[in-house]
C-alpha cells in the first residue's frame, strides 16, 4: 500500500502564526488560555482561563495538552489557515 504525497500549501493560504510559538504558549501559559489567544480562537481561550480559575490551577492540564497536541499535529488560526511549521 502506498501512501499519497501530500500536497503543499501555498505559502499564501498559511497563517502567520506559528505552531511552535502556539504550542509552547498553550504548554507553559495554558492555564492562561495564552496559546488559543495567540492562534485567534478567542472564546477558547477564555474558557481555557474560567476552567482554571473555577478549578484553582487543575484546568491548566487542558492547555499542557492542548500545546503537545498542537505541537504534533498542527492546528488552524481564528481564520481557519493552517499553522505555519516555523
């Protein structure tokens, strides 16, 4: 079985964000929301903020994850553009 190319994406088409930068924001500020604040996903990051607050610091582990997630996989800013890679 062969796996397909992948395609790249027009430099156009991709954010100017960064994985990297939204990754390492959503693992070391995540209890803040800071890496989803960053990406443009504005109400996630607020209930990122609420969760931690209402759970005295545990919601924190919502944004650890969601920064390793981010890191591996990628992920897609407010408008829906992929992550660049750097």
């Amino acid at each position: 079985m062969t796996n397909p190319t992948p395609t790249p994406i027009p430099s156009a088409e991709l954010s100017d964000k960064s994985k990297l930068v939204a990754g390492l924001l959503g693992i070391f500020l995540g209890s803040f929301g800071a890496g989803r604040f960053y990406m443009g996903h504005t109400k996630i990051g607020v209930l990122q903020l609420v969760v931690s607050v209402l759970t005295c610091g545990a919601g924190g582990l919502w944004g650890f994850i969601d920064g390793i997630i981010i890191l591996v996989k990628g992920g897609v800013d407010g408008q829906g553009r992929p992550l660049r890679e750097n």
